[in-house]
C-alpha cells in the first residue's frame, strides 16, 4: 500500500473523490454527509518508506512545477477544470510544514483528503465518519490522522458503514473479482451472497483485501433506499473486466426501483474508477468527458478518460 501511494491509481481516484465533495458541498441540497470507507488504509504515507519507483516525490515535484508555470502565466488552470480541486489540495496540503518528513513529502490517503477538504469547507457539524481498516497497524497509522474509525473488517460493520442517510461510500478493496469463495465465517457475516461459495480454509479472500460482485451488491442493497447516496468503486481490471464490471452495476442499477446514475473513469494502466449516484446522490456524480482532463495528461500528473461502455 505505502509503495503504491499516489501512484496513478491514486491520482484518478482523489481527483474524482474531490469533484464528488465538491460537488456535495456546493450543491446546496446536502446539508450533512456520512464519509464512509471500508478499507481505509494508513491516512498518510511517507516518501521516505518507498522504493523505487516513487510516486510521492515525483507527484510532488509536478505540482511543484505546475504552480511555477501558473504564476508565470504559461499556464492557466481554473478552480473549475476538471481535476483543479485535487491540485489545488495537494498544493496547500503540501505547503504545510507537518505533511514532511526528514526533508521529503508525505502524501494524504483518500481519509486525510477528504478531511482536509471538508474541514476548509464546512462546520465539523456537518459531516461524520464511518470508516474500517482490517490490518492493525495499518489501523494505528490511521489514528494519528483520524480516530473515529474503527479496527475491523468491513463485513463486521456492513450496516453500520451504511445505514446513515446522506452518505458517501468509497470502496476500495487490494483486488476485485466477478466471483469468489467464501469462508464460512464471511459467508455468515453476509449471509447470502450471489456468485460465492463456501470453502473449508480459515481465510478467504475477503482476509486479504478482495471483493467480488456479490460483496458489492451486498454493500450498494444496504444504500439503495436513502434519499441521498453516493458510492464509488476504484479497482485494476482489464479492459475486458471493465466492461463486465460496468455491466454488472447497470443490471444492478435497472433492478432497482430508484433514480440511479452511473459515471466511469480509467486510466491507461488499468485504473477503474465507478461513481454510482442513488436517488438525491445523483448529484454528486460528475460526468466530465475525456477532453477536459486533457491538462493533466501535459502536466505528467495522470491520464483519464472517460469511459464508454460498449454496445
């Protein structure tokens, strides 16, 4: 996870995350939010724990040179463009003297993002947290940035991460599957899961940070009847496996009886990202083409595209 730490995965999925919450806050139909994570990983991670290659200081240094281009007037970057929220974040973020360590940046996990950016924009009244992290001392690290989450498995609190109104769900598992066997004691845990199985092993995959469609829909179920909720999914997959996955949350999507709108984006590495809007949280769901991402493909910061489901 630490090597792995504003990689270009990291990059698409906390420039989409800010345009959700800031799309959430400048709406004016929100007036709380839940953040929720099942997989919450460390909050912070330090360029001083990555071998190469490094993302941290790479990143650091093109937005470092990004910011000197602006205020020569080389280039022009509007609060609005897409992308600009996370920019403009990891700039100020970065601006502060306890976000290095020993000379070298520390780059913010997708907790620490949305913390910053929802403490500069609105009251501590207005938004909570439900958050778990199944590793302890990934748990440990978690705590020096936030302390209302929980040392758990995400199985464990599946209707306490979900049962709040007004809610963000980011879920965000090490490895995504069409299909997977289950233990039993996750299989009790979820009680009945399309697509799994039982297996006689103490650990299955979910022990290791996997997921499959049954888990997910075990998740999006339990969101499915609030008035607002915004759920989003980062994975690998193959561009083959994007589709299948696409077309899993559209049947999904027409088996409910709800407004439902789903928006994807992906990078040429096999980074996926879903942003799935249920009922007043169709909102939070940017739908900005490939075009508009353009600038952060010449910056060297990451490719995003737009994604289009075949037909």
């Amino acid at each position: 996870m630490r090597q792995k730490a504003a990689n270009r995965g990291d990059r698409l999925k906390h420039a989409l995350l800010l345009e959700s919450l800031k799309a959430i806050v400048e709406s004016g139909t929100w007036r709380t939010l839940t953040y929720a994570e099942t997989h919450a990983g460390a909050g912070k991670y330090l360029a001083a724990d990555q071998e190469k290659p490094r993302q941290i200081e790479p990143l650091q240094r093109k937005v470092r040179r990004l910011e000197r281009k602006a205020a020569q007037g080389i280039v022009t970057v509007g609060p609005e463009a897409a992308g600009a929220t996370y920019l403009s974040l990891v700039k100020r973020w970065w601006q502060q003297e306890e976000n290095w360590s020993g000379g070298r940046p520390i780059y913010p996990g997708s907790v620490a993002i949305a913390k910053k950016f929802l403490e500069e924009r609105w009251a501590s009244d207005r938004f909570s947290w439900r958050l778990t992290e199944a590793s302890e001392s990934t748990w440990k690290a978690l705590q020096r940035t936030i302390r209302e989450a929980l040392n758990a498995s995400f199985l464990d609190k599946l209707d306490w991460l979900t049962e709040q109104d007004h809610l963000l769900l980011l879920v965000d598992p090490f490895v995504f599957k069409a299909t997977m066997p289950l233990c039993e004691g996750c299989a009790k845990r979820i009680k009945s899961v399309s697509g799994s199985s039982f297996v006689s092993v103490a650990d299955c995959g979910v022990h290791h940070g996997e997921m499959s469609f049954g888990i997910l829909d075990a998740l999006l179920n339990r969101c499915a009847t609030h008035k607002q909720a915004v759920v989003q999914l980062w994975t690998r997959a193959a561009p083959s496996f994007q589709q299948q996955i696409y077309g899993h949350l559209s049947s999904w999507r027409d088996s409910q009886e709800r407004h439902i709108e789903i928006q994807a984006y992906r990078t040429t590495t096999w980074d996926f990202f879903i942003i799935i809007g249920i009922a007043d949280g169709i909102t939070a769901v940017p739908a900005i083409p490939t075009q508009e991402w353009r600038w952060l493909r010449e910056a060297g910061i990451v490719t995003i595209e737009s994604f289009s489901p075949e037909k």
